[in-house]
C-alpha cells in the first residue's frame, strides 16, 4: 500500500520553498555582465573624418584630416565650404598610409584672441555710444523778453473766485458733547472774520496764494511756444496791498488787490490786479 506521507527530500517550511525555487531560476536566467560605452567611444560615434579647405583657426591648416560632429559638418561646415567629406575608401588608405588625424588646438589661437579683442572693444565702444544722450539745450529768454511775453500774455486783472465767510449769521448754540477741535474752529472763525471786518473787507475761505496765481500765468503763457519757455516761482509774486503783515504771499478776502512779478534779472517788477469774488457773485 502506498503511503501518503511526503516524501522526507521535500523542503517543510515557506523559506525552504522560496530558496528552492529561487535555485531554479537561477539555472534558466543565467546573469549578463553589460558594460557602458567609454566617452572616447561615444563621441566617436558622433564624430566624422573631413578633410579642411580653408586654414580654420583652432582646428587646422588647409588639407589636414581632423574629426567633426556630424551635425556640424552637416548644417554649416559643409554649406560653407569650409571642409568636405572624405570617402570611406580613401579613409581607408589614409589610415593604412599613417596619415595623421587630428585637431590642432593651437592653430591661429593668437591671431583669433586678437580678432576677440578687436570686435570685444568695438562692441564695448558701440555700447558707450548707444548709452551716450545728449542733454537736451534749452535756450533760457532774457530777463527783457520775459517780462514782454508776461506783459503780453497775461490780462492785467486776474479773477478768482472763493467762498465767503457769512458775517451776519447768528452764532450757533452751543452743543452738548462737541469737541474740543470744534470750539478751536468755531474761535478761530470768529477771530478770522472780526479781523477782516476790522480791515473793511469779507472774510474767505482759504485764500488767494502766490502759487495760485503762478498757477494761473502759467496757463495764460502755455498757448505760445516761445512763452510758455518762461520760468517763474512762487518767490517770485508778492501782493503789495491786501496781505496780512508779514505774509505778503496770500490774501484771505474779497476784494481788488495788487500783486509784484518780479522777474529775475529784471531792474523794475511787473504789477497785476487780482480780483477775489464770491463764488455765487456772477462775473459781468
């Protein structure tokens, strides 16, 4: 009677199993020792055997074999005839005869850093031209002509025209709660508007400034090319009548004053009227 007990040669653990069978392939995938190619080999194979036409400096005189990439010799050394092919059977012969193949590094490698350094200064030259602007000259008008042009151009009353501060109104009651800036605002309103009533004039609001009225020269001069050339400042304008004492450059009423342009240069200054209005007061 046959048993039926493995047989005892038979591995009884997993770990037996898998190192067996790993035996097994081991004898049907026998291992291949694969090597890489040098760089020597690999740019070898990129590289052709051509024969020089010209003597190319870095590379060798007229008639010497040296090696060249193929794409090189294909899209620019070829086209422009710089070298040509050489024909397996005469590559042939030459190796047999023991003609030397090679690149001569050194050829022409002084007369090119020459070349470099010549077209590297015309460069850098060319590059300092393109960089080089040349200011722009304006031509400054005698202190005579400036004051022609603003004799000529600019009216000899100037309007403006600001809100006025109302001096009849009744005095506002006083709020509980209102701040401390307010009372500060209220006083110096009320300081502003006896101070002018004192003077005999109506208070406004802001004033009338020397750089609103170079403000205002400056367009009336804009509409001609020769006047708009015209340089004038603020410290240039002070009003003569009208002024607070000791600020001679703003005027903080309604009123006709007049005003000083003193050009520079010039011996006497020119004299405008300036005309505040009220804002709802319609000009005639």
């Amino acid at each position: 009677m046959t048993s039926l007990a493995r047989p005892a040669l038979l591995p009884q653990c997993p770990s037996c199993v898998r190192r067996v069978t790993r035996l097994g392939l081991a004898v049907w995938s026998p291992l291949q020792q694969v090597r890489n190619k040098s760089k020597a080999a690999k740019e070898a194979e990129r590289n052709i055997i051509v024969k020089l036409l010209h003597d190319t400096p870095r590379f060798g005189r007229a008639g010497t074999y040296i090696p060249i990439n193929r794409a090189m010799m294909r899209n620019r050394w070829f086209p422009a005839r710089i070298a040509d092919y050489v024909p397996a059977v005469q590559l042939k012969q030459l190796k047999v005869q023991g003609v030397e193949i090679g690149r001569d590094a050194s050829f022409g490698a002084d007369l090119l850093e020459e070349e470099e350094e010549g077209f590297a200064d015309g460069l850098l030259q060319q590059q300092q031209q393109q960089q080089y602007v040349r200011p722009i000259e304006i031509e400054l008008l005698s202190a005579q002509r400036t004051a022609e042009l603003i004799d000529t151009f600019v009216p000899s009353t100037i309007d403006f025209a600001r809100q006025p501060i109302e001096q009849d109104r009744p005095e506002p009651s006083k709020r509980h709660g209102a701040s401390a800036a307010a009372d500060i605002y209220n006083l110096a309103q009320n300081a502003l508007k006896e101070k002018t009533k004192a003077a005999g004039g109506t208070a406004i609001y802001g004033s009338v400034s020397s750089a609103d009225i170079v403000a205002t020269i400056k367009g009336a001069l804009a509409h001609n090319d020769e006047a708009a050339r015209v340089l004038l400042s603020e410290g240039d304008v002070n009003f003569i009548t009208g002024h607070e004492e000791g600020d001679t450059t703003r005027v903080k009423q309604l009123g006709v004053f007049q005003v000083a342009i003193q050009v520079p240069g010039a011996e006497e200054p020119l004299t405008r009227n300036i005309r505040i209005r009220a804002k709802a007061e319609t000009t005639t």
